[in-house]
C-alpha cells in the first residue's frame, strides 16, 4: 500500500511595500536539513515573493533597499507561530 505524505510546513513569504527594490537575506532551518542556510532575494517595488519552507517557527532576515533613498532592516528574528502547514507574510516598510 502506497502512502502520500503532505508535511506540515510554514511557508514563508515577503511583501516588498516600498517603492523601491530591495535585498533580503533569509536564515533558516530547511526542511530534512540540520543546522542553517541563508538566501537572498531580490524584489521589486510591491512585489510579493514565497522563499522557503521550513518547520522551524523563527527566520532571520536582513534586508536593504537598492537605489533612492536608502532603507536598512538589520538582521532580526520573525516569528512566524507554531501552526504548521500555514502560509507567513513578512512586510518590510519604507515608511
């Protein structure tokens, strides 16, 4: 008898709502890995972007903008909840 599987994941997601492009970089524990990886990211003025999944409820980001003004997100800790197979939006403001 053959099984499927849907794991319980938190799905991670940025939301860029500035007006100009920014860089992020994400830490986190991917799934059926041990210890951490970081990404980066590129994302363009009001863009919405998924990055990883993960089981692990915190993520590290740090972020800049790219161009114009500049904005800076230093390095903190996202809490994203314990309810797996939820979908987490983290905003980043120029405001």
């Amino acid at each position: 008898m053959l099984y499927v599987c849907d794991e319980a994941l938190l799905k991670f997601y940025v939301k860029n709502n500035c007006t100009a492009s920014i860089a992020v970089d994400v830490e986190f524990k991917p799934v059926n890995r041990v210890g951490w990886q970081t990404k980066n990211y590129t994302f363009a003025a009001g863009e919405v972007g998924y990055l990883v999944d993960t089981r692990n409820r915190f993520i590290y980001v740090t972020a800049h903008s790219i161009g114009g003004v500049q904005h800076n997100w230093p390095r903190h800790r996202v809490d994203m909840g314990g309810d797996l197979g939820k979908q987490f939006t983290h905003t980043l403001n120029c405001r």
